[in-house]
C-alpha cells in the first residue's frame, strides 16, 4: 500500500463523511509557513547526493519513505527552520515561480546543477514565498503576497458546498470523491431534482427514439480544487448516467487570489444552482437544431474554440465512424464532444452557443452545408 508521503499517493472515498474528516485530518497535520525567498535553500536529493544518507539534517517528522521517494522522483530537497524537507513534485512548478527561471533545458540538468540554478535565482529576491508542509514534504511554494494566494482549506470548502446543496436540492446523493496531492474533486447527484430539471429533456429525447438514453441521465454537481497548485475552487453543472457526463451552462471558480475566503466560494454557488434549470433548457433547444452535415459543424466548433489539434481530430474522426454522412442534430454533436470533456472548452463552447446552439449551427456556413473534406489544420 501506497503512504501518504509518496508522491503517487491517491486515495477514493464512498461516502462524504469519510471524505470530509480526511480533509480535516489533513487541514489539522499540514503546515503553512511564510518565509522570504532569498532565505529558501535547495539541495539535491538523488540516490548519489550526500544528502541522501545525511539523515540528521532532515527535520524529525521526515521518515526514510519520504526520502526514498523524493530520491526516485523529483531527487530534490529544501531547508526550511534549519533542516530539510523534501520536495514534492507539486512544488516544482511553484518553486521555479518564486525564483522567477523557467523552461525546458532545466530538467535535463543534473539535480546539484539545477539546485545551484534555482539556488542562484532565490538569492535575487526581496519576496515572500508560502511554504506547504504536507505528509513529511514541502508540497508547494506560493507567493507569500496574500493578494498573490489565499489558502482556501478544502475540509471548509467540502462543507460549505454540502450545506448550500443541502439547503438548495435536498436529498442530494454524495457519489465519490478522489484525492492525490495535486488534486481533490468530489461528485454528486440530484435525484430528487431529476423531474423537476429534466422532465422536458427527457420527454423530448424520448419522443427523438433515445428512450434508453434519457432513462440513464440524471442531474449532478462536481467539486474539484487544489491547494498545493493554482488550481481554483471549482464546481459545476453536469448530467451523468452515460458513458461521459454531459457539461452543461456554466462553472463557478473562485481563485487562490485576491484574499479569497471561503464564504465568497460558498455564495458564489448561488448563482450556478438557480441557472441549473436554464442550462438544461438550453440543451435541450439544441435537439431542434438539425444539422446537414454534422461532420463538418463539429470540425468547424473545433476550430473556433481551438482545441488540441490531436484530441479534436481523434474526436471528429470517432464521430465520422459513428455516424457516417447522416444528418444529426446539434445536440447529438455536443453530447459527441464530451470526449473532449476539459472543463474550459466545454464552458467556451456555451459561450458561444448562445441559446440556441447558434456555434453548431452556424460556426461556419460552408461547413455545415457542404460535404466534409479531410481537414488537418482543426
């Protein structure tokens, strides 16, 4: 079994309770601690290093686990109160930020060279950094700015949200949660506001012959977070039940910026929950909007929201495979599209539908009247 103080440590939870008291745990045994950049020293940490058997300059709650796995990962350490830390992968992108040096030759450097590097840029700076201390590892190294990064513990996040579900869709059903150390997201679903948010979907897809498609579908939430990246607090709007959930309107995310508490997070889920109904109205207009050439409008949507060239053309061309030349409306385009299911190209992709899936439709004229050519430019 995998500990904690491994990097590749992940762990799932079935029920929020569960989910909630690990958060708490966590929020309790963590540390942070604000000290200025020019102070923080790095050191290597590989197999071959002197710091690797130096066992005494590592503070006391370091077990050899740590180091041993820090020796096979990012083979990194740094000093913090006179003793070192090692360094989890999570806080590498956040360390090069606080010694403001980037790119792609500094990984290819010997672990001494790279530490001498970042060592030499930390010096040059009159800023605060904000240290984690996380499971025995310096898991990230924000800026010490409060402006720059608020701390929004998860443990309060999880329950805010809980609460606001409780009071806005009771009987609300937690579904599962998963937590690895650069990322916590949670699910759930809203069984009771099934009929109430989808009785006109599913009568309508029913009616379109997907009987055994709208049986499946059932109105959800997703949580997800991070506090050891940039990562904002997010929550958003889904239907799951088929083989990818449907994203539907919009996305709340408050930032770790601008002294962010939790209260903003909690209130901002206000607006999201009472525009649920709306959402779901406006995919359902989509089944109205029929398209000649549905190929060719999925690849022109691509284009406009300039997805990764690779994973549209994968998407396209399993579309293609599925249904040929036939004609299909704009939403059995969209609901294709959910295999490309990151989160902002989904939000981007509303944006430009409008209300009436005016993006699928119409992206590009030529596109969706005219048979589809080979296109690799999408």
């Amino acid at each position: 079994m995998v500990k904690s103080c491994c990097d590749s440590y992940h762990t799932q939870f079935s029920d929020f309770s569960s989910m909630l008291s690990y958060h708490e745990q966590v929020r309790k045994s963590s540390v942070w601690e604000r000290t200025e950049v020019k102070k923080l020293q790095v050191a290597a940490l590989d197999k071959n290093s002197p710091l690797y058997e130096d066992t005494d300059s590592f503070d006391p709650s370091v077990s050899r686990e740590a180091v041993e796995d820090t020796a096979e990962n990012l083979k990194l350490a740094i000093k913090l109160r006179d003793k070192f830390f090692p360094l989890r992968d999570t806080a590498y992108k956040s360390l090069l930020d606080r010694a403001k040096i980037g790119g792609s030759a500094l990984p290819k450097l010997s672990r001494e060279k790279l530490a001498d590097v970042i060592n030499s840029c930390l010096a040059l700076h009159k800023d605060s950094a904000l240290l984690l201390v996380r499971d025995e590892k310096v898991s990230a190294a924000h800026s010490g700015d409060s402006r720059d990064y608020s701390i929004l513990e998860i443990d309060q996040l999880l329950d805010g949200l809980q609460s606001k579900m409780d009071e806005r869709f009771p009987g609300n059903q937690f579904s599962s949660g998963y937590v690895d150390h650069a990322i916590t997201s949670a699910s759930w679903t809203l069984p009771g506001q099934r009929e109430e948010l989808l009785d006109t979907y599913i009568n309508l897809l029913a009616a379109e012959g997907k009987a055994s498609m709208a049986a499946k579908l059932m109105p959800g939430i997703r949580f997800s977070t991070s506090d050891t990246g940039m990562a904002s607090a997010k929550v958003s709007a889904l239907l799951v039940g088929l083989q990818y959930p449907i994203h539907i309107g919009g996305m709340i995310a408050v930032e770790h910026r601008r002294q962010s508490k939790v209260p903003d997070f909690v209130g901002s889920l206000d607006m999201l929950f009472a525009q649920f109904g709306d959402s779901v109205s406006r995919l359902t207009s989509l089944l109205s909007v029929h398209l000649e050439h549905p190929v060719n409008a999925m690849t022109a949507v691509c284009k406009r929201l300039a997805l990764p060239k690779k994973a549209a053309l994968e998407a396209i061309d399993m579309y293609e495979m599925a249904v040929g030349s036939d004609e299909a409306t704009a939403h059995e385009v969209f609901v294709a599209m959910q295999i490309l299911s990151v989160r902002q190209w989904i939000q981007r992709c509303w944006s430009l539908m409008g209300s009436s899936g005016h993006c699928l439709a119409s992206a590009s004229p030529i596109c969706a009247t005219k048979p589809r050519t080979r296109d690799t430019s999408c």
